[in-house]
C-alpha cells in the first residue's frame, strides 16, 4: 500500500470571493499554508459552515473541484469555510489519533484502519446507511462496517494489486503461469518484478495454499501458521517455490518506483503493482500496455493461483466535528456515483458505487478489470502491527536467495513467533 507524509499543500484560488491564508500545522508543528474556500453565493440562514477534510496530496485539486461542486449544490444554505488538507490515506489512523477532537471533520482511509478508529471512537456512523449500502458493492459496504453497522463512505474498490504485462513479449496465454513469465523475460534479458520487502505483496504466496493469517478476536494480535508441517501444502513447500523464483534470471525484487523505471527504460516486461501505476505504464508501453490477475505458480509440484490483499478507501466523519450534519453531507457528496466515476476519469482510481463501477469507461480499463477479477482470490488486509516487518526480513531472505543458508522451517518458525507476538 503507498504510504505518504503528512504535509500541506497551498491551493489556487479556484474562484472569486475565496478567502486564502488559514493556517494549519504539519506533524511537527511547522506551520504551513492551507485555503479556506467561502461560498459568495445568497445566504438564506446566515449559517456560518466550516469543516476540515484530509486526503491524499494527490487528490487535493480533484477534492477542490467536488467542494466547489457540493457548494454550488448547498448554495443558499449556509455561509461554507471548506479547508482541504494533505493527509496520506495509509498515515490517516496515527494523525487523527494524535488529536481526534481536534482532527478533520472529514478524512479519507484505507479500510484497514477502520476497526482501529471504530474502538477509539473517533467515527460518526453513517446516518443513511441503508441508502449507502444500496450504492455500493457488497465487499466494500463490508469493509466499511464492523458488526454489521457502517461507519464509513465507501469510495474506491481498487486498493489491490495484480500483473502488469508488456503485450510485445507476452501473449495472454503466457501472463496465465509465472514459470512461463519467467522464462519469456530470461529469454529476452528482460525482468519481472514483484516487491518481496512487502508483506503486503508476500500475501499472494501464501493466501490460496490453506496456510492462514488474520486477527484474533481481540483485534490487535495475530493468528498464523504459514510454519504448518502437517497440512496440504506446507510452509517450507511456499519458501522453497519462492527461492525457485529468486533464482530464476528473469526474476527482480523490486520496489514500485524501481518496477516503473524499468518499465520505461525497457529492462521490465511484467511485474505486480496496483492502479496507481497504470498511467505511466500505458504511457511506456502504449498499445502493448496489458493488465490482468495473477498468475499462477508452481509450489509441492502444483499450479497455485496467487492472492491478493483487497483494499478498500473510505471516507469517516469525525465523532466530534461541531459540523456534522454537514460533515456527512460532504463525505456522502464526495463519495457519491458522480464523483466516483470523476475520481476513475482524473485519477484512475476503480469505484465502489455499483452504477459507477459499471459505467463504459471503467469497463474498457484494463487495470481496473484485472483488479476486479483478482479479487475472486482476494481477502481482506487484517493484520495486526507485527506482521509488517517479520514477514518482510523472511522475504528479503528469499530474495536474497538465503545466502546464508538457514534452515527453512526454522526460518518459517521464527517469522510467525514474530507475527504472533502478543502485546502485554
């Protein structure tokens, strides 16, 4: 998942009668330049309306021109202050917990955060949520709930990853088994990557085996038995497959911003990766840019298909905005079938809303698409916090060919001893 910092951005003034110059503070305290927006149309109550909303930096102009929308729409209703802050959807949980009363009224999150806020008590639920959930797809109404209640806006059903693939190399029977990716790559000296410091990509080895990994009932501990010996398919039988791939010469361990500039230099014909990367790829490889799930690998002597973690981004609204009413007038606005279908035309990004999701043009998206069908071997990302970095010292111990020669399971054992810790 991309993670951002934390920092302000300073907007154009979009139209005459906004009033620039509020000031906000970055996480460090440097204050920095933010804009409050001030509709300049009639005001019938006098109301004075002002809200905070955070989202990615990359979506600040686009959250400006729904503001703007959604204050054309309330004209006459009330006198809006709208502030749009640069927040990282994947950083939301840390920043508002550092002050939720004092935190946006309106913020964007991916959907692993959601049980976490929901137990501070930091989300309004969602008033008209039977009108909600009518609107969207079922698995992202289900990642915007905890006991069966919504708490949250659903807005894009796309935060998961796939297989990128350069049509000049790779025909779609190829894409359909790694072993023939790999081997279309060594031939041609080219390379397909994958990011194995991830345990949010390592998932895909392990996710349709039987081995599992999830949350106890406590919501903050692990459950896991990827170090099994007594099951179908064994730990020691997915790190062995995994070191076969390491070692195969058309194979790279690659982070995103490396897997992108190989892609336009040409070094990389394939590699996995999520929707935020479709534009520069379709840029690189034009007509020979394709998309599809991932594809199969051989582990105890089987094809295997890959998995997935399937993400979801959402919109809360504060449970201590002065404003909520409006606060949720807003998210519902910015979350609804209009602007999940402008989010996909300017940024790309797959709606949840089911009419949105099924418009022509989300239809013809080849990213889009193959995070779709992923999905059928996707599962929700829920982990506790000590599954980050165990999983990623295994995976880089892979890669890396286990150099050092450690035993497998041992190996194995050590990870999920770590994955499972429990907090005192």
């Amino acid at each position: 998942m991309k993670r951002g910092l934390l920092k302000y951005l300073f907007l154009p003034v979009l139209m005459a009668g906004m009033l620039v110059g509020c000031q906000g503070q970055t996480e460090t305290g440097e204050n920095v330049e933010s804009v409050q927006e001030t509709s300049s149309g009639a005001i019938d109550s006098g109301k004075n309306v002002s809200l905070t909303i955070w989202g990615a930096e990359e979506d600040v102009e686009l959250l400006a021109e729904m503001v703007e929308s959604f204050k054309q729409q309330y004209a006459g209703q009330a006198d809006f202050e709208i502030t749009i802050v640069s927040q990282g959807e994947a950083d939301c949980k840390e920043a508002l917990f550092a002050d939720i009363e004092g935190g946006a009224d309106v913020f964007a999150f991916a959907d692993d955060q959601l049980r976490a806020m929901v137990a501070a008590g930091a989300l309004s639920p969602v008033e008209n949520a039977d009108a909600i959930i009518e609107a969207n797809i079922e698995a992202a109404n289900e990642a915007a709930s905890v006991n069966d209640r919504l708490y949250a806006y659903p807005m894009t059903a796309d935060n998961g990853y796939f297989l990128y693939y350069n049509k000049e190399f790779l025909s779609d029977e190829d894409v359909k088994e790694l072993d023939t990716i790999l081997q279309v790559a060594a031939d041609n000296e080219k390379k397909v990557t994958m990011d194995w410091s991830s345990g949010w990509y390592l998932y895909s080895f392990f996710g349709c085996t039987g081995l599992e990994v999830g949350l106890n009932d406590d919501g903050v501990s692990n459950y896991c038995n990827w170090n099994a010996i007594d099951t179908p398919v064994k730990g020691t039988d997915v790190a062995e497959a995994m070191l076969e791939i390491a070692a195969n010469p058309g194979f790279s361990n690659s982070v995103d911003e490396d897997f992108i500039a190989g892609v336009q230099d040409g070094s990389v014909i394939a590699g996995v990766s999520g929707v935020w990367d479709s534009m520069p790829i379709e840029q690189a490889w034009g007509n020979n840019y394709g998309a599809v799930k991932l594809p199969t690998y051989t582990c105890a002597g089987n094809q295997i298909q890959m998995a997935s973690f399937a993400g979801y981004k959402m919109l809360g609204v504060n449970a201590y905005s002065k404003q909520a009413e409006w606060a949720h007038k807003l998210a519902e606005w910015i979350t609804n079938e209009e602007n999940q279908t402008l989010r996909f035309m300017k940024r790309g990004q797959g709606p949840s809303n089911i009419n949105a999701s099924s418009s022509s043009e989300v239809l013809k998206s080849p990213a889009i698409q193959a995070v779709l069908k992923q999905s059928e071997f996707a599962s929700l990302q829920r982990v506790g916090s000590t599954y980050w970095t165990p999983v990623q010292t295994f995976g880089e111990t892979l890669a890396d060919g286990n150099s050092q020669g450690k035993n497998l399971q041992e190996l194995l054992d050590t990870m999920v001893e770590a994955v499972t810790e429990s907090y005192n």
